[in-house]
C-alpha cells in the first residue's frame, strides 16, 4: 500500500476502502509476548508540520509497506488519522478531543485548551497500548468536526503521538520515552496553517486567520510552553542568507539535549563549534546557497547540542557530500540519509533542512527503540552493494 494522492482526503486523513484494511494490518509486525513497546511524543501548534513528519517518518521505517490503519467496525469506506508501518503506528491526538466542533461552540472552549482534551481517556490508552494491548481509539474528523466511531488500534514495537498536548498531562507525559517539539516561527506557522487549512479543510482565508487569532492565547498558555521540556526540537526560521519576504527559504536548527539514550547529531567533530558553506566543487548551490553550523549551546535551562542548515539543496543527491560530515546520525550505513531523502523526495522539506532533520531524528528514533528494546530494525532501504 503506497500512499498516493487518491488516498488522501487531507493531510491528517485517509480514505480507504475496507480491502485495504487487511492488507496494511497483516503488514504489521506482530509483537511478541516479551516485545517492549516504547512511546514517542510529537508536539506542536496546529498546521506545523505534524501529519507531514510523521508520513516520512512512517515511509522510512516501512519501507513501502505504509498506509492507514483503517479496519473500523464496519466495512465500509474508512477514514483515519493513524498512519501505520511494520514497526510504527503514529496517533493523532486530536483523536482524544472530549467535544466535537458543534460541542466547543457550547463550551466557548477552542481545540487547544486543556479542558477540551480526554486526557483520562488517553492516558488510558496509551498506556494499554504500551503494555501491548488493542484498544478501540475515538477519530476526529478535521474535515467536518465530528468525533466519529472508534477503530481498532493494535500495537507495533514504536508508537507515536503526535498532536497539541503530548506531554501536557504529567502522567501521559511519564509514558514517553523521547519527546520532539516542532517550534516553527510565527509568519511560517501561518502560511502552512493557511494553505492547509483552505485546501484540505475546506476553510476561507478569513475564517482560518479569524482561528490562529483566537486560538493564539490557549497556544501560549497551553501548548507552547511544551518545547521548554522537550528532548529535542527541530526549530524552522526564516533565512539569514538573504531578505526572503515569501518565507520560502529556511533554517533549520536541531536542538538537541544529550541523555543516556540520545547522543547529539554533529557536524565535523562533536562538541566543537563549527560554521561551513559547502558549496562547491561537491556541492551544487544556487543563491543564496547552504549554510550549515554545528555546537554548543542554551535552551531555556539546559545545555544542548545544536546542528542547523540555513537554505536549500539544488540536488538531493549531492547531500550525500554533506551526510559525511555528520556524526552520531544513527545511519546504519553511510549515505543512508540520502537514500531516505531520495526515497520522499515528493514530500515538503525535502530539499531543505526541515527534511534533512526529520529524516535524522526518525533515524535517531530508530536507535533509541533499539538501545530500549535490544531489538534491531533493518534500514528500509538497502545499502547499494558495492560494484
Ligand atoms: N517542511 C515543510 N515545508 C513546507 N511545507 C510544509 C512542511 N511541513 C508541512 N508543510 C505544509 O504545512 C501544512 C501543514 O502541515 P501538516 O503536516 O498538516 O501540519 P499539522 O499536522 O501539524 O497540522 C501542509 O500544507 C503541509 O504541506
Ligand atoms: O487544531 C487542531 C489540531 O489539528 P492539526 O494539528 O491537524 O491542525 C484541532 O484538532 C482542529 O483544528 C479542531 O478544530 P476544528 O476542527 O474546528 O478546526
């Protein structure tokens, strides 16, 4: 089941047909009785990059075996959020929304105060799903606002969570094992909202404005202090390389904290400071060209490890060059990253740092799912044999 266009009924949506249903769940990798289960958090705003992080994420770990979860209680035509691989499943916490959208028109409440999530009913869940239990999860529908019947979610080794309050609830919080926050900045944040929302939402420009106003309070109150805690952040800014006024130019910064299962990806040697434009000779750049960086330094209260890339590749292939220089990428050979990004190379970021550190962190998670399981999970694209 390859995800194709027809499949998608919006960036967070499948359709499928029931046909499909048995097909993607025989894919899944079916977990022994010892088999652990580890949890991922994935945190941020509405419209920043959630859904596509987690289909490349999905892509690179299942190889071409990816899609829906699907398999409701009927069998007819089916419509999920969970997007599933041999070895992930990835859930939209939106899914445990406690009121439908004619609901918070009675409560007054919008989609990103606490008080509108089901927090006893998620921390239920995912902790059955950690203990390798099916449960039967709720469904937004982003497209018409309804809760809608509950499918059938059995678990993988690696379980992902993706929404707006991850790790809001201290005690769903304590089930994460890694938790990654996507700060995106304010004037990029609202230019995918607004394409997002009016494509695949149905939405006009002034209503989808009207919303991140008013969403803007319960953000900062409820959802944004989240990346304060996280163990890492993959933060998107304009460029600094030139005045980009249309925001299609970005730096990408990966912000990372070191802990017993997460060594720092670098550039060149760990710890050090480095700055490099590797345009070149090996590198094919149009302006204003890549800027990459790499070291030490602050986030909120903690000591990070931070690598970033300012700009955008002119060929996706020549990141090979680049992947070189980086260390504890968690590649299982050398120019795996590229053969990933080359394997998307249709989804948003792939030509510039968003894509390059989506692609590392879903590599890293890779690693941390091995160092917590003393499972190993084989690269879903081959190593090329040597000539
Ligand atoms: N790295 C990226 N570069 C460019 N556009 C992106 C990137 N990531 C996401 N988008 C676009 O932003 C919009 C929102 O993305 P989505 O994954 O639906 O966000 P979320 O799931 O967090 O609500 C979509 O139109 C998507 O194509
Ligand atoms: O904001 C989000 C998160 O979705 P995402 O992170 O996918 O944008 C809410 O789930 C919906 O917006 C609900 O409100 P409504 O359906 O009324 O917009």
């Amino acid at each position: 089941f390859v995800p194709t266009t027809t499949n998608f009924r919006s960036a967070n949506r499948w359709t499928i047909k029931a046909k499909d249903t048995s097909f993607t769940r025989n894919l899944m990798m079916k977990l022994g009785a010892d088999d652990k289960v580890i949890l991922i958090g994935v945190a941020a705003d509405s419209g920043c990059g959630k859904s596509t992080f987690m289909r490349r994420l999905t892509n690179i770990f299942g190889g071409s075996n990816v899609g829906p979860l699907g398999g409701g209680f009927d069998n007819g035509g089916w419509e999920t959020n969970t997007l599933v691989s041999d070895t992930t499943t990835v859930i939209c916490l939106d899914d445990y929304h406690a009121n439908d959208r004619s609901g918070r028109k009675v409560t007054g409440r919008t989609a990103l105060e606490a008080a509108e999530q089901n927090f006893d009913l998620m921390y239920e869940q995912l902790k059955a799903l950690k203990e390798g239990k099916t449960v039967a999860k709720p469904i937004y529908n982003h497209v018409n606002g309804t809760l809608d019947r509950p499918e059938e979610v059995v678990p993988t080794p690696i379980v992902i969570v993706e929404g707006l309050h991850p790790w809001y609830d201290a005690r769903v919080k304590d089930l994460l094992d890694y938790t990654i926050y996507l700060d995106i900045s304010d004037e990029i944040k609202r230019a995918w909202k607004i394409q997002r929302d009016m494509a695949e939402r149905g939405w006009t420009l002034e209503q989808v404005e009207a919303e991140i106003e008013k969403r803007k309070p319960d953000f900062n109150k409820f959802v944004g202090p989240q990346k304060e805690v996280a163990d890492s952040v993959i933060q998107v800014l304009p460029t600094e390389l030139t005045n980009d006024p249309e925001g299609k130019i970005l730096r990408v910064r990966l912000i990372q904290k070191e802990t017993g299962d997460y060594q720092p990806v670098y550039l060149f040697d760990q710890g050090s400071t480095v700055s490099w434009i590797p345009c070149g000779t090996k590198l094919t750049c149009s302006y204003p060209g890549i800027k990459l960086g790499s070291g030490p330094d602050r986030w909120f209260d903690n000591a990070v490890n931070v690598v970033e890339m300012d700009g955008q590749f002119d060929k996706l292939e020549e990141l090979a060059y680049v992947e070189k220089h980086l260390g504890n990428t968690a590649s299982k050979y050398d120019g795996e990253i590229t053969a990933q990004m080359l394997k998307n190379k249709g989804a948003p970021g792939t030509l510039n740092g968003s894509g390059l550190f989506q692609t590392i962190v879903s590599l890293k998670i890779r690693e941390v799912y091995e160092k917590l399981s003393g499972k190993k999970v084989d690269a879903s694209v081959k190593a090329p044999v040597a000539a």
